[in-house]
C-alpha cells in the first residue's frame, strides 16, 4: 500500500553529524555510488559512520515555528555529504542530470521531487534540513529529488541544487546507507512521477511479475498520473509491460495513451514519454 501523506515534525538532531576526523570527512566523496560533475569542484564532504538521519520525501515548511516536512523516511546507518560548487559556466541542470542519471541506472525505487517554489523555503532547506548556508537563494533556482536504491547494499539518496543570487551554482547530496534494511513500502506521489517522465524522459519501475499488491499499488499511481495530464502519451517498454498496460486499461486508462514497446529489460517496466 502507497506511503499515506502525513506530517511529521523533522527533528534537528537527526541531521547533525556525529563528530570525526578529518581523514573521515575525506572519505565522504569516495563513498559515494557516482561519480561528480566533471565540471565542478569540492566546496565541502563530511562522513558520518552511524547517525540518525531523516530523509525527506515532501515539501518542507515552518509551522508554529517549528521545520515540518509532508513525508519523511528516518534512516539510520552511515552518511555521506557532499557538496559541490557548478564551476565552467554550467548549470546546476547540467550537474543534476549528470548525477542523476547514474543513480536511475541502478535499481531503484523514486521517492520524491520537487523544483522551484513547490519544493518550499529555500532558507529552510538550507540552513535546516542540509544544514549548508551555502546553498540558500532564490526559492525558483532550487531542485531536489530523492530515491531509494535497491541493490545490495540499500541506500537512500537525496539531490538538491540551487542558483544563489550571486549566480553561483551549486549541488549537493546526501547518501544514507541503513545499518538495516528499510522493509517499508515507499511510493512516489503521482506529480513526482509526472514531473521525473518530464524531465528525464522516462520511468524505472521495480519488477512486478508475481506481486500483485505492488502491480495494483503502481496501477493506482499511475491512473492517477495519467489524470493529471489529460494529452500525455506513453511508451511502455519491459517483460512486465504487457500485464501493466491490461492492468491500466482496466482501470480506464484509454488504450491509445499506451504502446508497447521493447520487451527489455527483463525484469520491470521503462516507461517514456511518447511526444
């Protein structure tokens, strides 16, 4: 069943780093699954072997003068952090997409995303969630995207970049590696899904076959996706595509918002856009 949307209040020591050594926080980059931008430049890295660490999955806001996130996620096992100054004349676009893509390569499971102004308060992301004054400007020069990869072991990845008033770009990510294992069902909300097919072009859904509660949980996500944009038109590609698209129709998606395509891979589903 879909993670329910509830706020929860983000507790300020879950984000603060346990104390280490130098060598540690030089070890932060090197923990990480990708490889940087390759134009950019280190402007900070920390490492922390066991910490506390929310991970947030929804907007953020300051309610009674308290920092409430719409979703979170509490992870607790190893932190990296990372930032990185866009340096070259390129564009914090160009370094998302350069991280990004290697993440969406692995197996994963999208949890949020969020640009510009629906993603909240600049000033609160940065100085209260990434706890980086570095990364505060204007509230539409913002993007974050969060993820869950699925491979061995597990890890928990947020993305966040911003353009400062002073033109200065930067990115910086979070990679959380649980001590155990999080066995909690995570799905994305249907504009999260809508606004990653938009900018990367395609989906990446888990396998299927054989897991009727999470073809039906994916089902209601994207019925309700496809609902939000009345002329969007998809390809759907994978060994589990052809049960998706009986499953989509069936739920009064109309059959010609759907081709099938390709039947890699051969576990899950790839879904584009078809323009």
């Amino acid at each position: 069943m879909a993670l329910s949307v509830r706020t929860l209040p983000l507790l300020l020591g879950g984000f603060m780093l346990a104390s280490g050594t130098a060598a540690q926080a030089a070890q932060a980059l090197d923990q990480l699954v990708v490889s940087p931008f390759p134009h950019s430049r280190v402007t900070s890295e920390a490492l922390s072997a066991q910490v506390d660490h929310p991970v947030v999955i929804g907007s953020v806001r300051r309610i009674n003068n308290q920092l409430r996130a719409e979703r979170e996620i509490r992870v607790n096992g190893e932190l990296a952090q990372v930032t990185w100054e866009i340096t070259d004349e390129y564009t914090p676009e160009d370094a998302f997409r350069h991280v990004l893509g290697q993440l969406v390569e692995q197996p994963h499971t999208l949890l949020y995303a969020c640009d510009g102004r629906e993603c909240g308060s600049s000033s609160l992301w940065a100085n209260q969630v990434l706890h980086n004054s570095q990364l505060y400007g204007p509230e539409e020069g913002q993007r974050y995207l969060a993820l869950r990869l699925d491979s061995e072991p597990q890890r928990f990845v947020s993305l966040y970049s911003i353009t400062r008033g002073n033109r200065r770009s930067y990115l910086h990510i979070e990679q959380t590696t649980p001590a155990q294992a999080v066995e909690q069902a995570l799905y994305p909300t249907p504009s999260t899904l809508l606004k990653v097919l938009r900018s990367e072009e395609k989906l990446t859904l888990p396998a299927l076959a054989d897991n009727p509660e999470l073809t039906a949980s994916w089902t209601r996500l994207l019925v309700r996706m496809m609902r939000l944009d009345s002329l969007l038109r998809v390809q759907l590609d994978g060994a589990d595509a052809p049960a998706l698209v009986d499953a989509l129709k069936e739920a009064g998606v109309a059959a010609q918002r759907m081709t099938l395509g390709s039947p890699e891979p051969a576990a899950g589903v790839v879904i584009r856009q078809v323009r």
